[in-house]
C-alpha cells in the first residue's frame, strides 16, 4: 500500500472519530443548575369563629349594650384570628338551647351566653358538643368545656349608694328590681349598705318587674317608688327607662351595666358600668393559644378594671366624690370590704359576725334583705 494510501486511510479513520466526538457532543446539553421549588407557604389558619348570645337588644343602653362592646374589643384585640356573630334578644326559655345548638352546628367554637336563665339550656348543649368551648356569664354551674364568668356589680351598687345617701332628701331610696336571685338582692342590699355608710337613717323600697328587659314596666316601676316618697332611684333592669322616668319627675337617679348620661342628664348622678372587655380577650387569648379550661368559675371587679363609677354628677359633693375614689382605690387593693360585718337582716338577726369578711360563698347565696330594705323577696320566706 502507498504511502498517499495510508495517510488517507489515517486521515478518513481521524476525521471519522472527530465525527463521531461532534455527534456525541452535539447529542449532551448542558444543564443548568436546577433552582429549588419555592418552599409551599403555610396554611393560613382559619379565624376562631365565636357566637354570643343576648337577652336583651344591642340598643338596650345597658347589660346587652356593655355585653357587645367587650364583643368589640375582641374584634379589635385580634382581627382576622377570629370571627364573631351575635343574636340578640333570646328567651330564657326552650329557645336559648335552640339557638345556643345552632350556634355549635354553624361551626362556632366559643359561645358566650350572656344571663343567667341560659344555665341549663347551655350545659345541655356543652354535652352534646364537646369540641366547643362554653362561657356562661352569672351562673354557677360549669362543665368539662362550660365554665362560667361575672361581674362584681355590687361594688357598683354600693358606690351608687353612698352618692344616693348624700343626695336625697327623703332619706328613701327606690330600687326596680329584675329576678329574684342572689345576683340581684346582693345589688338591693350593697346600694343600701351604701347609702347608710354616710346616711343612717336610709331606706330602700324595691318594686320587682321579674324581667330583664321590659321599658314600659320598668317605667311603671319607676313611677311607683317616686310616688311612694323614694327621689333617688337604682335598678337592677337592662334599660334606661328608670333614667328616663326620674328625668320627667324631677327626681334622680344611675345608670346601669352602662354609660347612661344621655339618657337623663340632669337625673343622672353616676352610672354603674360594667366593662366586659378585659374578660373576653383574656378567654379568646386562651382559646387560641389552646390554655383554655373548662370547670372554671371568673368574678371580676374593679380590681380587674370590669366594674366603675363614671360621670359622677358635678353637683355630688366634693367629700362624697372622694370618698368613691377612696372606696375605688380599696378594692383594688384588697384593703377595703363591702360585705364586712356585723351585717344584720330585716329581723334584726346577725347575718355576718362582726370584722367578718364575707367569702364568695356566702356572696353567692344572699337571698336576705338587710335592715333598712322594706317589703319581701318574692318567693322569699
């Protein structure tokens, strides 16, 4: 074979090789570095749905009206985490444990019941749902997942009543009363005891209406205890119509649960308020932080920052005035007793010892008159 042979079967065998080189390379892309898929976002958890449930309507200007604000603060307190409904106006009777199972089936885990005739109602639906979360406000009966909360409303009441003994002239007081429960005759005593702390010679009328919420008889009440020689007046009702109906005779009077100035400017001598705000973000909070419990009893106070006297009227004394912010500072501090004996009842009898200081216990369970409160408790002995 020549050597021209040769060199062009080298070069045939070198070009075929350079070929096949080009093909392979052709054939394998580059790759390029893969990016990471973005990490997923966590699911956005859905918000705390949370019903409340009202006796009166949310223009009541008092008990259902103070409930909704602290309804408010919730809100506001945590945004979108939760969801908050209400239904107003809702019967102590079969028709609370109808709505209150409603609520469960709509898929609210914390319902609120804000009086005492839901009780039974809600721990028979407690039983039935037991992935929901119960508040009961004013009762005394709790449950796995039902526990109750209140307000020391008496520490209003008594501080309404050492205005009321300064200010009236008859030395006879009215109270318009709702349910003849201890809640409420522990209000009747507390505004008594109040009064006779700077007013011995006081005494109370009381005209019960066996409602929360009813104007017309509220006013029918009202009239009563005015016609009766009584010029300043309480209540223990869910309206403002006991305001109003001192406003029209002249006489005076407090506002209730809440800020009832407007309603009676010239009548009104201090409203009694209740700020259930405190209360509720703190049973939200746990809800959502999952420290919630059940079989839990709450009863807040001034010292809490749930009970005060606000708008004191400016013709009230300038020594009465300080002394309310004296009993104020008291309670906050625990150096200062409302229900410290000796306490006798209408009979004279001793209902608490003398330096004794009552417990909540005995708290819960007054279903006595003390001296100076005329007439009888209604079912009473």
């Amino acid at each position: 074979m020549t050597d021209i042979s040769k060199r062009s079967i080298v070069k045939m065998v070198a070009l075929t090789a350079v070929a096949a080189a080009a093909l392979v390379g052709c054939g394998k892309k580059e790759e390029a570095p893969k990016a990471e898929a973005p990490a997923a976002a966590p699911a956005k958890a859905e918000p705390l749905k949370i019903a409340f449930a009202y006796v009166g309507p949310v223009g009541d200007g008092g008990w259902t009206f103070a409930h909704d604000n602290g309804r408010k603060e919730i809100e506001k307190a945590f945004g979108d985490k939760v969801v908050t409904t209400f239904v107003e106006k809702v019967p102590e009777s079969a028709d609370a444990e109808r709505v209150i199972r409603d609520m469960a089936a709509q898929g609210n885990k914390l319902i609120f019941g804000t009086t005492f005739g839901y009780m039974e109602p809600m721990l028979k639906v407690a039983a039935d749902n037991k992935g929901v979360k119960f508040e009961h406000a004013t009762g005394y009966k709790t449950a796995e997942n039902m526990r109750t909360y209140d307000s020391r409303t008496y520490e209003g009441a008594y501080m309404a009543g050492v205005i009321a003994g300064k200010m009236t002239k008859t030395n006879t007081l009215g109270v318009v009363a709702s349910i003849p429960i201890p809640e409420v005759v522990r209000n009747i005593n507390s505004f008594t005891m109040g009064a006779q702390s700077v007013n011995p010679k006081i005494k109370t009328k009381v005209v019960w209406v066996n409602e929360w919420f009813n104007p017309p008889k509220e006013t029918e009440a009202a009239t009563s205890l005015i016609n009766g020689g009584a010029d300043v007046l309480m209540q223990n009702t869910d309206s403002s119509a006991v305001l109003q109906t001192a406003e029209k005779m002249g006489k005076r009077a407090f506002g209730w649960d809440s800020d009832m100035t407007a309603y009676g400017p010239k009548a009104h001598l201090g409203s009694a308020v209740i700020n259930w705000g405190p209360y509720y973000v703190k049973a939200v909070g746990e809800a959502l932080e999952g420290k919630w419990n059940g079989n839990q009893a709450s009863w807040w106070g001034v010292k809490e920052g749930a009970i005060d006297m606000v708008n004191v009227a400016t013709d009230v004394p300038e020594d009465t005035q300080k002394k309310i912010a004296e009993i104020k500072a008291g309670l906050k501090d625990g150096s200062f007793s409302i229900w410290k004996g000796p306490i006798v009842d209408q009979a004279g009898k001793e209902m608490l010892a003398k330096d004794a200081v009552a417990d909540d216990k005995f708290l819960g369970g007054v279903m006595f008159y003390v001296k100076g409160v005329e007439g009888k408790i209604p079912g009473g002995k």
